[in-house]
C-alpha cells in the first residue's frame, strides 16, 4: 500500500507542475502578470512556508547550514545559479514560447548532466548516453525547426530560454548533492527558494503588482504558489522516500505530457505530430538515463 502512495504522490508532483507551468503562461500572455514579480512571489512565499515547515513538523534547525562557512557559501551559490535560474530560465521560456515547449525543453537537463560527469570523471559516455545525447538532439531538433533547418518553429529567445532552463536543471540537481546529504532538504530548499527570492526583489518588488486581476488570476496565481510548488515539493520528496529517486524521476516525466496536454487543450496551443515525436525523444532521455548507476538516476532530487 506504501509503494502505491509513493506512484500516487509522484504522479501528483507531477502533475501539478505540469498545470502550474500551463498557468504561467495563461497570466504572462493573456493577463500580463510580470513574469519577475511572479517569481519572486513564487519563491519568498514558499521558501518561509518550506522553512516553516522544517522548523515546527521536522524540528530541524533552520540556521544551522548558516554557521559553516564552506556551506553558507555553497547554500549561496545554489540561490543564485541553481534555484533562482531553473525558476526563471523555465518561467521566461514558457513566456517566449508556451508551457508544452518549455517543459520539454527543460527536461533535456538529463542529458546535460550526463555530458557534464563524463568530462568530469574524464570518461568516455556509455553507449547508452550516447544514445540519450543523440535522442536529445534530434528531439530538440524536430521540436524547434519541424524537420527544416533553414527557420525555427519557435523565437531564438524561447529556445535560449529553454536550453538555459536545462542547464539550470542540471547545476540545480548536482551542486547542492553535499548540502541535501548533511542537510534536511526543507531546509535546503527552503533557504535556496529565500534567498533567490530576495535577490530578485531587487529586481521586481513582490509590491509592484501589474496586469489584469481578475478570479482567474488569483487562482492561478495562489495554484502556482501552493499547489504548483508547496504540495508538489512535499509530495515529490515524500515519493523519493517511499519508492526512491529513480522510480519517482521516472513517473514525474509525465510533467511535460501534462503540460503539453492541458496547453493543447485549454490554451489551443498548436502542437504537431512532429511536435509530439521530438518531445518523445528528448523525455525517452530520462528512462534510458535511469538505466545509469544510482548517482545519474536523481535527476530531480529537487523542486522544479
């Protein structure tokens, strides 16, 4: 019964990111809620409810990872350049393009990782990452030319954005591996989403509030917020516990199936058969990946 709790919550994750990355780009392209504000919102208000958490229901010790120097300065860098960017590298992709792209062009970050280790370790990839790295590349291929390589099928900021945002995956996935292994990961999280909110607030205030506000944008905002990140969080990480990571990463690639499906359906968003063969490819990437050893099979130990 466990086990089937653990599917259940990581298809939920799933899921609910799918929707919430949909959302983002009904308020970004038809209320003109500022794709700046909405992050910042995003992760201060779910950073303190993630530090909350970690303090009153797991009794961790929020301010312990400040009083190691070495982890302050790595807790920082993951702030900025792992948590701050996935958020807004995918945010700023679905608002070039739409939620089906950017989510599948986020979830070339597998890939990514995998080319990342082997120059690391100095190894030459297995045949199966060469296989996942040629998937990934024809798949992106199909998906933003249809098939011609002489014009785009979406704007080169919206695959810029969308590339970024797998990089941003893989930094997010791989930099903070020491800090979740001495840390609790609300707490990990939770400062990450903080500080990255509060170094944006510099960028948008979370006060200077534009667009339409209608019910419509309420809700999905507070979705976004709440479901889209708080539940999904608890409900991802909960899953790893119960049926591990491998498992659990598996059955959240159904966040671009969702995406793509509720964007079709809801937002009319025109998406092709040959749309639907590269998006094939690149999530493929993430099972064939899953047949690596474990320490390539966390692909998203982490929010997204």
């Amino acid at each position: 019964m466990s086990v089937f709790k653990g599917f259940l919550l990581a298809v939920l994750a799933a899921l609910l990111w799918g929707v919430s990355g949909t959302f983002g780009q009904f308020l970004f392209q038809q209320r003109g809620i500022n794709i700046e504000w909405l992050i910042t919102i995003r992760m201060l208000v779910s950073g303190i409810c993630l530090l909350l958490f970690a303090k009153f229901f797991e009794k961790s010790d929020m301010f312990s990872i400040w009083k190691n120097k070495k982890d302050a300065i790595q807790l920082a860098i993951f702030s900025i350049t792992g948590m701050l960017a996935v958020q807004y590298t995918y945010f700023a992709a679905i608002k070039h393009s739409n939620a089906a792209t950017a989510t599948v062009l986020q979830y070339a970050g597998p890939v990514v990782i995998a080319v990342y280790l082997a120059f690391k370790n100095k190894k030459i990839p297995l045949k199966i990452e060469f296989l996942a790295i040629i998937l990934a590349v024809v798949g992106t291929f199909l998906l933003v030319t249809h098939g011609n390589i002489n014009s785009l099928n979406i704007s080169g900021t919206a695959l810029f954005f969308g590339l970024a945002s797998a990089v941003a995956l893989a930094i997010y996935t791989l930099q903070p591996v020491k800090l979740l292994s001495k840390y609790k990961s609300s707490v990990v999280i939770g400062w990450g989403m903080m500080c990255g909110g509060l170094v944006f607030s510099f960028v948008k205030s979370p006060f200077s509030v534009e667009g339409v506000w209608d019910f419509q944008t309420y809700w999905y905002t507070a979705f976004i917020v709440i479901f889209g990140t708080l539940i999904a969080f608890y409900a991802y990480l909960t899953a790893v516990q119960i049926i591990g990571g491998q498992k659990t990463s598996l059955l959240a690639s159904m966040e671009p199936l969702s995406a793509t499906v509720l964007a079709v359906l809801w937002l009319n968003v025109s998406f092709s058969t040959i749309d639907w063969v590269g998006s094939l490819l690149i999530v493929s990437t993430v099972f064939l990946l899953s047949k690596k050893p474990k320490k390539l099979s966390e692909v998203k130990e982490t929010v997204n």
